[in-house]
C-alpha cells in the first residue's frame, strides 16, 4: 500500500469536505426541530495503531523516549513502592526525585528524594500507549510485570509523610486504566479500586488550591517548616477519574470527579468570563483545563465547557510568547503588567517543555474535538515545533530537558531529572 505525507491542514480539508457532504444529506431528512436540538457530534480520535509516522523528528523522539523508558529496570521502579511497603526492595536507586531518599531535606537544597515513585503511573501509560501504537509484544509485557509488582505493594504506608498524593494518585489511576483500556489488563479496575482506598484517606475532601488553601491543612510535622507539602495538586483530579467512569471503573469514579472539581475558585469565575490565571501555578492550572473539558464530555455540563474555552483564549491572548510557550517562572502573569515582555531577560524558566505542552496537548485535543474549530489545531502545532521538537529526547541518565530557553550565552541549559 502506498503511503502519502500530507500536512494537517490538507487532511482537515479533505476530512471537512466529507463531513459537510455527510451532514448536508442529514439535513435533507431531517426535520427543523431536530436539527436544532441535536446535540454537536464529536470529531473521532484516531486509535494510537491507527496512525503511523513516517521518518521525522517526532518518530525519531518517540522511538529514542521509548527505548530509553524500555531500559528502566523494573527492581528500580518498584523500589520506592516496596520500601514504603516494608517489603524488600532489590535494585539500584534512579537517582533524582523518584528514590525513597531518608536524606533529603528540600529547607537546605536537598531535593534528591522529592517525590517517590510519583511518575511511576505515567511510565505505565508510557508503555501501554507504545503498544498500542506498535503492537510491540515487550511494551505490553513491561506493563504486566510491573502491575504485578506494584499490586504486590498497595497499601496505607504508602502515603505516610508524602508530598504529592494526589499527584501521584492522579497518575496511577491514569496508568492503571490505559493498561486496562490498551493491553487488555483484566484485573485493572481491581488493582484501580485498590489503589483508590489506599489513596483516599490522605488526600483533601475536596479540590484544593495549590498553596494558601493546602497550607491550611495540618502540616506533616516530619518536615516542619517545608512549604513543598503545600504544592500538590487535587484540583486535576477529575480528568483521569472521569476518564476512569466512562471505561467502565464504576460510579464511585464519577462521584470522586464531581467532588474534586475546582468550580469556587476557577472553573465558575472562568466560565463567567473573569481572568483568575494570574497569579496561579501555570502547568498544573492549565492541566486542570482538563478536567473541565472531561466535566462537559461526562456531565454535559456547559459551564465547564466554558470555563475551559474562556481559559484557553486568555492564555493564548495574554499569556503566551510568540512560539506558543508560557508561564515563565512555572506562574501565570498579570495581563498588561508588562511581566511576560519582561520575564526572558530575568529568568532562564521560560515555559515548562514536558509538562506545558503536555498540559497544552491534552487541552486543545479536547477543544477541537468537541468544537471542529482550526485555531486549536494551530496552537497545538504551534507549541509542537517550537517547544517540543526544540528539544532533545529524554536521555538514558534520567536527564530530561525541562525549560525552553537560553542561558545569557546562548546555550540551552536548563534540565530536570526525570525520576
């Protein structure tokens, strides 16, 4: 079969061009009532198996990312698990933010220890998402070897004295679900329903923001005076939970995303039209964007449709550099301050690559699925060349590249470890 590159916007004319013969025959059959109260039909995502990519900078990161991810041992992985656990925990340490680190101390410049295991669920939808695309045998058997691990773990000690539990509780259920929806993990929603009760008792009642209000909780006295125990993030929650419900996980997923919707301080004030960015955790904000899109695809919900929309335009009209990026310093700014203009000259953290554009991605995605309009489709493109492909992929020491932009010599420094 004869394969043919074609570029984004010749593949939306051509499918454009069939949709609108498709609905110009529905609308010769259907009656005027019903074509004003039918709903707007979704655009249909493409499976990950159903796309494949030719020879290009983003096969090539996709290839390189995953072989280094394939090369992780599973001992390493499992380690921070089993020793929250008491279990004993074979293995070398990563090294970074992912080890269970009795040395560290954030109030002294420690950070070796930060977070354990927290991107543990995300390398699980690494590896499932790959076989899907793939269809490579070894990436579905990675993912069944180290459920069976972590499903050995599961339980409360887990969360005693941890930073992030609903950061890593948000990407394990993520992990978990993609390996029930990709490679066929049939006891997924089990381990899911296990993880969620050892998760539950530590996290907030309901959807907290990052700083003032998680302050207000009473402070981990193992840590005192570490202000990192006031950075997780609740408030993306919903996303991967209603994704949880409607693959099937049960009710109980639906009624966790409905409490963990930030509607007081965010989505209702957005959806009114009110600019509350400023002043906010750039990344996780925007990630939260998701969940009031999955809000609007699960309750049909309005209002969180348009929050999300309202939100997007203000982050596209005040608070985005020309190539798509934003957030400098990881915060959104204060429209017309002059403070975006200014940030490249005062710091080197321009826009977080892995987690804006991840965040961005997911956000646009949802935007032209639900609405078919182009400029969604262009900012995605937009943050993809510029940011992405700007980069090199993660490297085989755990070095991920982490903040577009140059050092005052012209170099681009700035990287993150990655576990």
């Amino acid at each position: 079969m004869m394969k043919r590159c074609i570029s984004r916007r010749s593949f939306l004319q051509l499918t454009s061009a069939a949709g609108a013969a498709r609905l110009g025959r529905h609308r010769l059959l259907a009656s005027p009532a019903s074509a004003v109260s039918a709903p707007k039909p979704l655009l249909n995502e493409f499976g990950y198996g159903d796309v494949q990519l030719a020879e290009c900078p983003q096969q090539r990161q996709f290839a390189e990312t995953q072989a280094v991810l394939m090369g992780l041992k599973e001992d390493s992985l499992l380690k921070p698990f089993r020793l929250r656990a008491g279990m004993l925990a074979p293995g070398e340490d990563l090294g970074g933010w992912y080890d269970e680190f009795a040395g560290y101390d954030y109030m002294h410049g420690v950070d070796h220890g930060f977070a354990p295991a927290a991107s543990f669920g995300q390398w699980i939808s690494a590896w499932a998402r790959g076989y899907a695309a793939t269809g490579a045998e070894e990436k579905r058997a990675k993912v069944d070897r180290l459920l069976e691990g972590y499903a050995k773990t599961i339980g409360p000690g887990f969360y005693q004295h941890f930073r992030f539990p609903a950061y890593t509780y948000d990407k394990l259920v993520q992990g978990v679900i993609d390996a029930h929806q990709f490679c066929a993990r049939q006891d997924a929603f089990a381990i899911l329903d296990r993880t969620t009760d050892a998760a539950l008792p530590h996290l907030p009642d309901r959807a907290l923001d990052r700083g003032s209000q998680m302050c207000s909780l009473p402070h981990d006295t193992s840590f005192p005076g570490d202000e990192s125990f006031c950075w997780d993030e609740s408030y993306t929650l919903p996303e991967s939970l209603f994704i949880a419900y409607a693959r099937g996980a049960g009710e109980r997923y639906r009624a966790l995303g409905v409490r963990y919707l930030k509607d007081d301080t965010y989505f209702d004030p957005l959806s009114q039209g009110k600019n509350v960015l400023p002043g906010k955790h750039a990344y996780s904000y925007a990630n939260a964007l998701s969940s009031a899109m999955q809000a609007y695809l699960v309750l049909n919900s309005e209002k969180h449709l348009l929050a999300a929309k309202n939100a997007f335009q203000m982050i596209q009209n005040t608070q985005s550099f020309a190539t798509g990026g934003w957030g400098p310093d990881e915060m959104f700014v204060v429209p017309g301050s002059g403070a975006l203009g200014a940030s490249p000259l005062k710091t080197h953290n321009s826009f977080e690559t892995p987690c804006g554009s991840y965040a961005h991605f997911k956000l646009t995605r949802y935007l032209l699925r639900v609405t078919g309009e182009t400029q969604y489709g262009d900012s995605m493109e937009r943050v993809m060349y510029n940011t992405v492909l700007g980069v090199k992929p993660l490297q085989p020491d755990g070095r991920a590249f982490y903040y577009s932009d140059y050092n005052m010599e012209g170099k681009k420094v700035y990287y993150r470890n990655a576990w």
